[in-house]
C-alpha cells in the first residue's frame, strides 16, 4: 500500500524554528569567515571523550567541518520533504497521514537545530582553543547531545505512538 504525499503547511512554531535554524548555520558560515585568515595552520580537529583536543591538523579541516554542517542542513532540509519516505512506528493510512507527517517534521527541524548547534559549537570552540582563548569542548558536551538527541527522539516517537 502506498502513503499518501501530502503538503503540510508550516506552523508558526515551525517558522521559527527554521528561522533560528537558519540564523545560526548564517551566523556561522560568517564567524568562520571572519576568523579564519587569523587562524595559527595548526588547530584541533578531533576531540576526546572529555573534549580535549586530541589530533590536530591544518586550518583547512575548519572548512570541511562547515562543509559537513552545511551538507547536513541541506540532507535534512530536502528529506523533510518527502514525509510519506520516512518510518514510522505506526502504519500510516489516508486518516492518520496528516498528523503522523507533521509529528515527523516537527521531529526533523529539532533534530536539524540541533545537529546545526552541535557542528556551530564545534566549530566556535575550534576557533577559540586555536585561538587561545579556551582549552576544551567541556566534558559535558558528548553527555548534553546525546541526551538531546535522544530525547526529541523518544518524545516524537511516543508523540507519534499515541492515537
């Protein structure tokens, strides 16, 4: 059986959430730019478990991790797309379609906010540890993505769950 391809409209909250969204992989891109000729050649381009640089390399690395931001952005925004793709915990009919796709790409933009937090982070910090002026990602950094990973995740999926 085939899922309905629907349009849904964007909600307010949703507008807002790409507005941010959006404002944040800008801000970025412009910061990088703004830095990056006072860059030293070597700055971290890996971090531990404890957000310590562990691995360094070229400045260049800096632009390849915007890159991978900004490719992100794009995988997630153009998937966003196409809701009757995704899975779902439930089976999807003509009655439920609406609502279930909406559950989804509320999911999707949180999800696309944060993956676009978590790569500007990264990228900032670089920046300033190579700058001098920090000397770590902090060790709550893996433990806080994960955890909000994880929970928009689990609330979209039992959002979605529920009749």
């Amino acid at each position: 059986m085939s899922r309905p391809i629907l349009n849904i409209p964007l909600k307010p909250v949703d507008w807002i959430i790409e507005g941010i969204t959006l404002s944040i992989v800008i801000g970025i891109v412009v910061y990088t730019a703004i830095h990056y000729s006072t860059l030293p050649d070597t700055i971290p381009t890996h971090y531990g478990f404890s957000g310590k640089a562990d691995r360094y390399g070229g400045k260049s690395t800096l632009l390849v991790l915007l890159g991978v931001l900004m490719a992100m952005y794009l995988l997630l925004l153009v998937a966003s797309r196409i809701p009757h793709k995704f899975n779902y915990v439930t089976a999807i009919t003509e009655s439920n379609a609406p609502r279930q796709y909406s559950i989804s790409l509320q999911m999707m933009r949180i999800v696309k906010l944060i993956v676009v937090i978590i790569f500007s982070y990264i990228i900032l910090t670089t920046i300033q540890i190579a700058q001098g002026k920090v000397m770590s990602l902090g060790t709550w950094f893996i433990p806080t993505v994960l955890f909000f990973l994880f929970v928009a995740i689990i609330t979209y999926a039992v959002k979605s769950s529920i009749k």
